[in-house]
C-alpha cells in the first residue's frame, strides 16, 4: 500500500485527485519556518543533553513534516494528546523552549499547563495517552463541543494493549477522534517489520476505523490529508487514523546507540528522503523564498537555540516536594503520607 505523496525527494509536486491542497507561497513558507526551528530546537537540545544540561533528550529529527503538517491542519482548539517526541507539534502551539525543556532537566514532571496550549502533556507510559484521548473525546462528544481530539502514537506503541482498546472504543462509541501514528520504523531497537504482520491502516479498517496512509516525510501531503480528515471527524464522520510513514533518524533517545542495530545505507536512504530538503526544493524551483527571507529563517533559528540554551540553564529547580501536588488534582491519603516519608527522608540527608 504505497503512501500518498504530493510532493517527491525531489521537490516535484504531483496532483492527486482525492487529496487537493491549494499549495501556495505562504503555506509553504510558513511549514518550512516551522520545521526549520523545530529543528534548530532539536539540535540545541541535543547539544545540552551532551554537555549535561538535560538528562535527556528524544530527537524529533526527520519527523519534522509529520508533526508540522498534521497540527497546522488542526484548529488551535482541538485538544492534542502527544506520546513524548512531538517537539515540533508543540512548537507550533506556541509551548516554549523553556516549557519544553523543563522536564528533561528533571526539574518537574511537565512544563506547560494543557489547557492553555489545548496540547496535554508528554505521555511516556506508552500508548497510554491513546485511552485518556478516547475518554476525552467521549467527553468532547457529550458535551457537544465544537472541536476535536488529536492523538499522536508511534509504531511501537501500537502493539501495546491500550492502544488496539482505545482503536475499538473509539470507533465503537463514534468519537470524533484522530490517531496520528508517526511511524518512524523503530520502536528503539525493535524495527516495524518484526511488530505487525499487515499495514496499520489495514488493521484500524478492521476496527471500524476510517484510515489512510501518507508519506510522513511530505509536509504537503500530511497537511492535506490530515485536513481533509479533521474536516470529516468535525462533521461527524467518526474516528479515523493516519499511519504517517517516516524514519527516525536519531536515536531513539540520548541513552541510545542505533549504530548497534541499524545500518548506514538505511540511513542514506532515507536522508535522500528528508523532509525540509524536499520542500527547500519547491521552494527555490518556484522561486518562493528570496535571500532576504532565508537569511531571516536562519536567523530565526539561530535566535531560538540561543535562547534556548539560555534558559535552560536559568530554569528554576523547584521544590521536590510539590512534585507530590501534580500527580492528583485532590491529594488522597496515599500520596500525603509518600509525601511525608519523602521529605522525612530528604530531612535525613541534611547535614
Ligand atoms: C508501557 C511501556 N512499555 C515500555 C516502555 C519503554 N519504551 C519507551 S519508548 C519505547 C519504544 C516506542 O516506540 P514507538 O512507539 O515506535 O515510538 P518512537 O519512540 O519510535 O517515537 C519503549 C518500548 C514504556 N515507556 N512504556
Ligand atoms: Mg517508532
């Protein structure tokens, strides 16, 4: 089942009857900024974790055009549920460096509050955050809410129990839900291949599920399908899942060697696939960026790793204790005697 492709490794753009996109200047320029400082932020903190500034990092490199095309398709008020990798996604509503980073210093379990953003935090139970976006869109439903629920997952997560349940629920209950799989062809050093024996989208179908599979490294292809099918669930046309098909090109974190594990021509392969060089390719072939207006990008993106690295290493520890105060929104008896035993202990090392 060949994704579809709007725009090629080369930059060429291919029409497809089905999935129309008014590709113009200005959305290509905007999805180019956007992937560019995704980017930028990528490798700044990549740079941090190594010079022990971050515990660690999960690179979003190569996802880029996944992430950036599937949430600009989305309003601002859908509700996002990311898996822990969807940096660039997050960007894009707005989350800062500093919001972003927090958590991988270790300084506090998240770093944004999810309802100003409508981006729920970073899950990193697997597939856990695909039952709390089917419960959230039950509640969207009942409540007759003028939006929809976005849920991103990767290929791994998709082999965990959680996720084929809230697959079933979703599409049994009717709720207008997105599953956005990036499926980047590694679950660490697990490779797809060895995960599921039929294509994803063959497999949400069975549960009832609307499902299409796009090249995850296209931009305008992501963007036009995620848009046609946010369009559908927001008229009520039920729950659906993109399998975007992209590649890892990282580890799968900072604590990972994929060098043990996967070969270099795999590698080259998919370099000659990378998602802001094709669409850098459109760009000069149209003639829709100038000089002035890369040289502005760059510096954009300079600026952000700059800034980015400022305030990492200005982000306020916190209080160990008042991790205790964002597990639960009320404190049960349970958690006020962890959090008496913690501090009793924390006491015991003062002098
Ligand atoms: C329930 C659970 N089991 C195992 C892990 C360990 N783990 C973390 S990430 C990961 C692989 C995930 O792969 P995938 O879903 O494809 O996402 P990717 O990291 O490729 O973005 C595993 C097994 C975990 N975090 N949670
Ligand atoms: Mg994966």
């Amino acid at each position: 089942m060949d994704p579809l492709q709007l725009l090629d490794p080369g930059g060429n753009l291919h029409d497809d009857p089905e999935w129309t996109l008014d590709v113009t200047p200005e959305l290509c320029r905007d999805l180019y900024r956007r992937m560019r400082i995704a980017r930028s932020l990528d490798s700044a903190a990549l740079a941090l974790q190594r010079q022990g500034e971050l515990g660690l990092w999960l690179q979003s490199l190569g996802q880029e055009a996944a992430q950036v095309g599937s949430i600009t398709a989305l309003r601002d008020t859908d509700h996002v549920f990311p898996s822990y990798r969807e940096h660039a996604a997050a960007l894009c509503r707005g989350i800062t460096p500093a919001e972003l980073l927090v958590q991988w210093r270790g300084n506090r379990h998240s770093g944004w509050d999810p309802q100003q953003y409508r981006f729920h935090i970073y899950t990193l139970v697997l597939a856990a955050q695909l039952p709390h976006a089917t419960g959230y869109a039950m509640g969207v439903q009942r409540d007759g809410a003028d939006e929809i629920v976005a849920v991103y997952f990767g290929d791994g997560a998709a082999s965990e129990g959680e996720a084929n349940e809230a697959f079933n629920w979703a599409a049994a209950a009717e709720v207008p839900l997105l599953f956005f799989c990036q499926n980047n062809h590694w679950a660490i050093s697990t490779p797809v291949r060895t995960q599921m024996r039929a294509p994803l989208v063959q497999r949400a179908r069975g549960f009832g599920l609307d499902a299409y599979r796009v090249d995850g490294n296209d931009v305008l292809a992501v963007h036009a399908v995620t848009r046609a099918v946010a369009d559908r669930i927001r008229s009520g046309g039920g729950p659906a899942l993109i399998e975007a098909v992209t590649y890892r090109m990282a580890g799968h974190s900072t604590s990972d060697d994929p060098d043990r594990y996967r070969t270099a021509s795999d590698l080259d392969a998919w370099s000659l696939r990378d998602p802001i060089a094709r669409l850098e390719a459109l760009l000069a072939r149209q003639g829709w960026l100038d000089g002035d207006q890369r040289a502005a990008v760059d510096a954009e993106c300079a600026e952000l790793a700059e800034q980015t690295r400022t305030v990492c290493r200005e982000l306020p520890l916190g209080e160990l204790s008042e991790l205790f105060g964002t597990v639960l929104s009320e404190e049960t008896p349970l958690l006020a005697e962890e959090r008496r035993q913690f501090l009793e202990l924390a006491r015991s090392y003062e002098d």
